[in-house]
C-alpha cells in the first residue's frame, strides 16, 4: 500500500491536483483517531482522493490535459517530427491548409500566398478566408508561392506547416528547413477532407479542443441549411465545365459530393459504359467535352468552380442543348471557392446551393 501511494503521490505533484486535495482535512481522523480509522483505511482513502484528484483535473480540464502533453511526436507526410512545446508561432506555407489553420483559432502569423487572380485578394490570399486573415493581422509570408527561407527564418517560427503535393510542396525545401533547426509539419490536402487534416493538424499543435469546434460548427450550419432548403428528388450531376480546358464529373465521395449529400442532394456519378474514357481520376471522373451529354445523368446540374457567367455558357453550349437539365434550366453555380473545400469555402458553397433551390 504505501509503495502504491508513493505511486500516486508522484504522479499527483502537478500543483494544480494538489490545490484541490485538502491534505489537512484527509490527516485530522487518524491524528485523534477518533472514529477508530486503521492506518491502512487511511491510507486507502489517501489514495482514492488523490487518483480522483488527478481525474478531475486531466478528465474533466481538457486544456489543461493537452497543455501538459508535452513533448508530442508527430508521424506526417515527410516522416516523425517531435514538437517540445505547444506551438505559439506558425507559419503557413500552403494556402490550401491556410483557412483551416484560421477555422481552428491556430496561432498562426503569416502565411504564404498565391498569384493573384479572381480567386483571391489582391495579396494573394484566398477570397474565403482572407477578411478573417486581414482581422487577425495574418501577414504575407512570401507572395507567388515562392519559396524564401530568409522570411521563413525572420519570423522565428516554433512551426512549419507545409504541403506534400501541388504548387505549394515544400518536400524539396526540408533539408533546408531542417538545417536551419526549424520543425516543419507536412500534410496531404489532396487526399484528405478539412475535417480529418483539422484533426491531424489539432493532434499535432495541442488545439484537439479547437479543431472539434470548428468541425461540429460546420456540421451545426450544415445541418441548418439542409433544413430549409427543398432539395431535389432526382439526382443531381457536379460537373467541372471548361476549367482551364479541362472536363470532369464529380464523385460522391469528393468534398463537393459530399458536402451536397449532406445537405439532402443524391450525387449522380459517370455512368460505368464511360469507365474506358476517363483520362484522369480523382476527386472526379476527367473525360473529353464530346462525351459530357452522356456523362451527366443528373435532370440538375451544379457547376464546380463556378459563377453565373459559367452557368450561362453552359446553358449557351449547343453540344449539351438536350439534357434535361439545360431545358428545364436546372444548372447551377457551386460559387468561385468550391474547387477547394474547406471550412470557409464549404459554408460559402452551402450558401450558394441553399440561395439557388431556395428556401422552406
């Protein structure tokens, strides 16, 4: 018994435990031994206060908990990267993670940006989440995507967070990093949904808590729009039209399928007659613009990436003039952010479908 209370005393010295264990209170009966307390019953109740102690503090104070789970070793993208403390100084040098970061109240000090164009501000920044950047003082870590370490090194980062695939990589950048002693955290955005890199990226940096809130507020407004909007009965095709010249059918299981599947929408897929067509496949099915009146079997048609300007052309395109969708005038924009789902773009695109089949 009392080599099992050293035990738990050792484990109990935070001194948060111990401002709750009134130690006082517990020694009083067996000083007077007044209601006959054995030693050994002492000793158990010793015990049983102090393991509750410890419960109430790491079970019942989640921050508390994570704040102490220090040193963490991460496995990511490029392999393990052990992290001493949580970090209070990041930098973003992907974009597409960036408004991630943001939804999860990261401590996040710059961030790199794109080349400007109608799809971000005129720094760069995506237009989902730049007015949140902008109010939390996020600067431009470099423009361009352009990699730069001097500026890397100049902020004093206690973490890196970067991409493993896309014009944003930095895999061909950690040995530099490295060598300048700098932790940097890779991540794939290319095979994963916002939700599950919030939860890799919260698990990484102590913010669990904070990566769990910003996912069950999306899942709130989700859930809020799918209640007023009256969806359609007949499925419903995503299609990608003319982006960059490029033609494609979205899949379920994308985030814009998905998205729409929560919202109460029945995602129709390329038929598998045009399996032998695909050129490319992914997140979508990529196939040539002569085969798109077979491929979309959706009597509704949402247009990924784009605005009604898009939505007027493919209206306007006499190749597609007998679908169903385009008679009826079925087609709509899934909104400029949609190409990328994350928590800001996913509200946005929620937004666009609820304005476009109107509400209850």
């Amino acid at each position: 018994m009392a080599n099992l209370l050293s035990g738990v005393l050792h484990c109990g010295t935070h001194p948060a435990i111990w401002t709750r264990l009134n130690l006082s209170s517990l020694l009083s009966p067996v000083e007077g031994h007044n209601d006959g307390m054995t030693m050994r019953t002492y000793l158990l109740h010793l015990l049983l206060a102090a393991v509750g102690a410890v419960s109430v503090i790491f079970g019942a104070d989640p921050v508390l908990a994570q704040e102490s789970a220090w040193p963490r070793t991460i496995q990511h993208a490029a392999g393990e990267l052990t992290l001493p403390a949580k970090p209070k100084r990041i930098l973003s040098t992907t974009p597409s993670v960036t408004g991630i970061l943001l939804a999860m109240q990261a401590p996040l000090l710059a961030t790199a940006a794109t080349t400007p164009s109608p799809l971000t501000d005129d720094k760069g920044f995506f237009i989902q989440w730049a007015d949140v950047a902008d109010q939390r003082a996020v600067e431009v870590l470099y423009p361009n995507l352009s990699f730069d370490i001097e500026a890397i090194i100049g902020w004093e980062p206690d973490l890196v967070i970067g991409s493993a695939t896309g014009a944003d990589s930095i895999v061909q950048y950690l040995p530099e990093l490295q060598a300048q002693g700098i932790p940097t955290l890779v991540v794939n955005y290319s095979n994963q949904s916002w939700q599950e890199l919030a939860t890799q990226l919260g698990a990484a940096t102590g913010l669990e808590r904070e990566a769990t809130e910003s996912i069950n507020r999306f899942d709130a407004r989700i859930r809020k729009v799918a209640q007023a909007i009256q969806p359609p009965k007949e499925p419903v095709s995503i299609v990608g039209y003319d982006i960059s010249g490029s033609f494609s059918i979205g899949k379920l299981h994308s985030p814009q399928g998905q998205l729409l599947a929560a919202l109460g929408l029945t995602v129709s897929e390329l038929p598998a007659t045009l399996k032998s067509q695909v050129s490319r496949s992914s997140n979508a099915d990529f196939i040539s613009r002569e085969n798109l009146p077979a491929a979309i079997t959706g009597t509704h048609v949402f247009l990924l990436r784009a605005t009604e300007h898009d939505v007027a052309d493919f209206l306007a395109d006499p190749l597609l003039a007998n679908l169903t969708a385009v008679q009826k005038k079925q087609v709509y924009p899934l909104g400029p952010t949609s190409f990328r789902i994350d928590y800001y773009s996913g509200l946005e695109m929620a937004d666009v479908v609820a304005h476009s089949l109107g509400t209850q």
